[in-house]
C-alpha cells in the first residue's frame, strides 16, 4: 500500500488508556514530527515502548503517551506501523488523531487494518474472520474457538485436504500421462478411499462450522405449548433464578417475553396456544387469514404464502394493484411474497426479502380493508365443501367398519 492510514484502535467512549494506530510507509516519519521525547522515535529499539509527549507543532503537549514502532513485515498489517497509547479521553483521542491527519496519513476505512494484513499476507481470510470473532465473541467457548480459527487451524485443514485431493490428481495424470513409465498404478478402491476421507474431513468441518455459528451468534429458542404445562417453569429452572412469572393456572403468561439463560442464550416465554380441530384444513386456514385465530400461533410467513396462493386463483389484480409489481399466476406464492417485500423496501441483511414482515403487512393490509372489498368465500365453494364432508364421512366409515371387522377377528381367535 503507498499510503498511510491512522485510526483509533481502542473502542468508543471513555477509558484510561485509549491507541491510535498509524500503518503505512509514512508511519514513523510522520508520527516523528508530532512525538517528542529524549530520542527520537526512528532512534528507538523496534517493538520497545518509549515514553513521551504529542505536541501540535506550536509548542503546546497535548498529552503524555507512550509510543512504539513495529517495523514490517513482522507487524499486524505488515507495514510499517506505529502504535500511540495515550490517556482514553475523546478530546485526547481526536486530537492526536487529528495531528497524525495534519501529517499526511488518511483516515483508515472500517476494517482497513484487517484488510492490509489480508492483501500483505499477514492473515489469510479465514484468519481475519477469527479476528473479527475474537473480539465479538460472546462466551468464553467463543473465544477458545475463535482463537483457535486465528491460529490457522480451520485453514491448516483445508490445506491438508486440498493437499491430498491434489497429490491425487498429479499420480492419476501421471499415470494416463506416462503409461510407459514406470509408475505405481492407483486402484480404484484406493482413489475411492481417498476421496471418501476427503469427503468426510470436509463434513467434519461443516459440522464444526454450525457448531461455531451457535458459539457465535448464540441460541435463541421459543418455548411453545399447551396452557399450563410448566414452560415458565422450565425456563426458571434452565435460567436458575425467577425470570418468568409462573403459576399453577392457565393463562399467567399473557405475552411474549425474551429471557437471557446465559451469553449466547435466550429463551421466549409464550402464551399458551391451542389450535383448534376442523374437518377441513381450509375452513382454518380462512379463519386464520380473517384474524379469528390468534397470530401468535401461526407463521406469518407461511400464512401470507397461503393467502396468496388463495388469491392468486381468486382475485390476483388485488396483490398487483395494492404493491405495484407483476406476476403470472403460475408463479410460486413465496416469489410473489418476495416481489411485496422488495417492493415495500423489506429488507434483511444482504439484501435479502422479510418475508417474515411482508407476510404480516400483507394480513393486516387484507383485514383493514386496503386490498380492497374481498371474499374468501363463494357460492359454488359451499358445493364443493359438502361434497368433500360427503367423501370424508365415507372414507370414515369404511375405516371403521375394517377396524370393527379387524376386533372381531381378532377377538374370536
């Protein structure tokens, strides 16, 4: 890199101690003009502290620090670098970041250091993750294992498989390469073997990777049941203290509650639910769409699909017309669902569609009246219903006239 970056190192707000980092080609010059102590900077032993102050050029000290110069490529970025570690004061802080500005270093973009250490060779990029999870980590297990993928060990085992599947290739290229040559023959057992260790040392990563996205993201868990069956109690007990209020009675729990057990773990203490038994999964799903079911038993997400896939055979000009977008009525009902979350500017991290929320927009746009007047319901509807009750209560009695032959059978034995 040709420039010279400075950024402070420490985080936000008030402290004792707080470092401004300075990394580039320029870093010990520059820093040398604003450092003042018994020797220079470029003077002192390299990776040694040196006690000083920062003057602004007009004779004033701004603040007593201690300084050190790490020269490259053996310093985190792998350029020059030069470390001020001054008292944590904000005014402290932005004035010597100011000063190291005055001197011809840029402002570092977020990450920047990582991202030099990356382009210098310092890090590879599973290493930089480490980095960034090191300092999000949320338990001490978190940290063990992010300390662990800094260390290069997810990166020392993607290199060894790599390495055999290479070594692999190389002998079966020799061999159809060369055939006059003398060179061992690899059976096909042997290359199946191979790959098959191959194969299971990357499903061993996998299965270490989803175990470190828990270690790093943490767990959120909903606990869901019948009214009165103990699942306050049950976070009590996990959580070792009262979190949630709990009874020998139904309905204590009236709303939804998110209870921290530990870092990296949260439980939801939830209403009782029951869903209610219909013949027909249809008559449930149009109670549910007109808001007679609860929502806090049902997935917005899922619901919404339902709706639209009623709609789209029903009234599709009423999702076009309300969120301005196209569709054919072949096309699935989660794509619709993600052309109204685009559409309404619902958006997760990456870009993704909220499905989640668009789904809930979608209902409560329905039940205020905004898709415009709609029925679930038409006459022909009531017809085909009958005669699905009509085969549904045939279907019952064959069954139970197999059942009742099936007991006597067995009964006369």
């Amino acid at each position: 890199m040709e420039d010279t970056i400075s950024a402070i190192a420490t985080a936000l707000g008030v402290g004792a101690v707080g470092i401004i980092r300075v990394s580039g080609p320029e870093s010990l010059r520059l820093v040398n003009r604003i450092f003042r102590a018994k020797e220079p900077l470029s003077s002192s032993r390299p990776r040694y502290l040196q006690y000083g102050h920062i003057h602004d050029g007009k004779g004033v000290d701004v603040d007593e620090v201690l300084a050190v110069y790490m020269p490259g490529p053996h310093s985190y970025t792998g350029e020059d670098v030069v470390e001020i570690q001054c008292h944590g004061g904000r005014e402290a802080l932005k004035e010597i970041l100011r000063l190291t500005f005055s001197e011809g270093a840029r402002p570092a973009e977020p990450g920047e250091f990582t991202k030099r250490a990356f382009l210098n060779g310092r890090l590879d990029l599973t290493e930089a993750e480490a980095f960034m999870d090191i300092i999000n980590a949320k338990s001490r297990r978190a940290l063990v294992a992010a300390g662990r993928g800094h260390k290069g060990a997810l990166s020392r085992s993607i290199r060894e498989i790599r390495g055999r599947l290479r070594d692999l290739v190389v002998h079966l290229e020799a061999i159809i390469d060369y055939p006059e040559d003398d060179i061992e023959d690899v059976t096909y057992d042997e290359t199946e073997g191979v790959l098959q260790q191959c194969y299971d040392a990357v499903m061993q990563l996998r299965k270490k990777g989803e175990t470190g996205q828990i270690l790093r993201e943490g767990l959120r868990i909903a606990i869901v049941g019948r009214p009165n069956v103990g699942k306050s109690t049950f976070i009590n007990k996990v959580a070792r203290r009262k979190a949630a209020a709990a009874g020998d009675r139904p309905g204590v729990t009236r709303g939804k509650q998110w209870i921290t057990v530990d870092q990296g773990l949260e439980l939801l203490d939830t209403p009782g639910i029951l869903w209610p038994k219909f013949e027909d999964q249809q008559v449930g799903l149009k109670l549910a769409f007109t808001g007679a079911i609860n929502d806090d038993i049902l997935d917005p997400e899922n619901m919404a699909i339902a709706f639209i896939n009623h709609m789209i055979s029903r009234n599709p000009d009423c999702l076009r017309n309300r969120y301005q977008i196209t569709f054919d009525t072949i096309e699935e009902p989660h794509v619709i669902l993600e052309k109204i979350a685009m559409a309404r500017g619902f958006k997760k991290k990456g870009d993704e569609p909220d499905l989640e929320r668009a789904g809930k927009i979608l209902m409560d746009e329905y039940r205020g009246g905004k898709l415009g007047r709609l029925t679930l319901e038409l006459p022909e509807d009531i017809d085909v219903m009958l005669e699905q009750k009509k085969a549904r209560a045939a279907e019952k009695a064959v069954l139970d006239k197999e059942r009742k032959k099936a007991y006597n059978n067995k009964k006369k034995k």
